[in-house]
C-alpha cells in the first residue's frame, strides 16, 4: 500500500509540473466541442492529433463525430496518459490512438490537424519553428483560447459573445 501511494504521489508530482508549464489547467468548455469540430471541417481519412490536453475530451468527442478519420492524442504526464487510456477504453471507440510521448519530438507532416490549449508564449518559444517546418499545405493548427503571434499562417478567428475564441491556421502552400 505504501508504494502504491509513493507511485501515484511521483506521477501526481510529474503532472503538476506539465499542468503549470504549457497552460493552466481549464477543460474546454463541452459547448465548445462542436464549434471545434465545426472549425476543423473534416475531410475523409484525415488525422487529427491533440497535443497535451490532458483530458481527452475533445479527442473522444471528435472521434465519435469523425468515424473515417483517425484520431491521435498524445500525453507527456503519465497519470493523464493513464486516465485517458481508462476513458478511451470505456468509450468503446476503435479511431483513436493514445501515445505516450513528447509531441515536440514527433513530426507534424502526417497530421492533417492539430489542437492544442496552451498558452501563447509557449506557442511562441517552443511551437511555432516546428509548425512552420513541418506542417503540411492545406493542414489546420487550431488554438483553444490563445492566439499564436504570426505572421505566416492564414488565421482565423471564431468567436462568440460569451465564448471562449477559437483560431484556426492554415498554411496554402509551402
């Protein structure tokens, strides 16, 4: 027993450390979901990655309204890796994969979208050269609350009164 808390004491330590350093921790709002799915505009077989989000909520709802895309998430925290796996399971759904890993060290080319909740300096200091380099034309990078200064990728902006803003960037052609 005593180990089983020293365990879930390390990983609640490591997860503290992930909620504070990329964006504070704030479930996207569940009337925000559609507006995300919305936004993106799926088109048959794309691959959607979250990156970071902790909860696996917009990964699940997205899966469900996307059937013929695939669904990629990916957790740097092992407690919320583990809680997600928990949740994807129980949701029964077969287009999602969860992976343990630093998003920073996979490559975007074989993403068609991707989400993220952080916030802008980060997007800035840690995100921005690796978008640039390796998005593919006609991909999508959407940010939940935070707009990403730039000046290369085509923004948009969805927002409603009340609303927390959506921005949604494209790159036409490299």
């Amino acid at each position: 027993m005593v180990y089983a808390k020293l365990i879930f004491f390390f990983l609640f330590i490591i997860s503290v450390y992930w909620f504070t350093s990329l964006a504070p921790w704030v479930p996207t709002r569940k009337n925000d979901l559609k507006r995300i799915d919305d936004i993106i505009k799926f088109k048959a077989n794309e691959k959607f990655l979250e990156i970071w989000c902790w909860t696996a909520k917009v990964t699940i709802y997205i899966a469900k309204n996307n059937p013929n895309s695939m669904i990629y998430w990916i957790e740097l925290s092992p407690l919320l890796y583990i809680i997600s796996r928990v949740k994807v399971y129980f949701s029964g759904l077969k287009n999602i994969q969860i992976m343990y890993w630093n998003a920073l060290k996979i490559d975007f080319k074989n993403y068609d979208v991707l989400y993220i909740f952080w916030l802008p300096d980060t997007i800035k200091n840690k995100l921005f050269s690796k978008l640039k380099a390796e998005m593919k034309a006609n991909s999508r990078f959407i940010s939940y609350c935070f707009k990403m200064e730039n000046n290369y990728f085509k923004e948009e902006k969805n927002t409603l009164e009340k609303r927390n803003n959506i921005y949604c960037y494209t790159i036409d052609s490299k």
